[in-house]
C-alpha cells in the first residue's frame, strides 16, 4: 500500500461528479421525517436539511451555504 502511496503524485482534490436531487414532497418529508404541513411549507422538501429543523439558525446557515450560494457561484 505504501508505494502505491509513493506512486501518486496527482491529487484528486476537487474532482467530482454533479448529481442533481431535486425537493422531496411532502409526501415523502413526512413519511421520512414527519414533517407537518406547516413545517414543510416552511423548511422545504429539502432533505439533507431535515435534521437541522430544530436549529432554526443552523438550517437557515445551511440553506445559504449549501444551497443558495452554491447556485449562485453556477452563475458567474
């Protein structure tokens, strides 16, 4: 394992593959997280953040993070 170590000399650091996930339904939010109607209108169907729902400070960090900054870097 060492000289297949020694051997690499390119890293791999900032190679990786889009996969688009779209919103979850509230179907789905609920039958995973047992989202109420209201909780989803609010947070989304976005279910990477579900668990953070409770951290209202953390979700919205994680939104814009995550999420909106993300797609705006896209942009430009």
């Amino acid at each position: 394992m060492i000289l297949n170590q020694q051997k690499l000399t390119e890293s791999l650091a900032g190679r990786f593959e889009l996969t688009y996930l779209g919103h979850w339904s509230f179907a789905e939010m609920e039958s995973a997280f047992g989202f109420t109607a209201k909780q989803y209108v609010w947070f989304g169907g976005y279910s990477a953040s579900a668990g953070l729902i409770n951290d209202e400070k953390r979700w919205k960090n994680y939104v814009s993070n995550a999420l909106i900054e993300t797609s705006i870097r896209k942009i430009f």
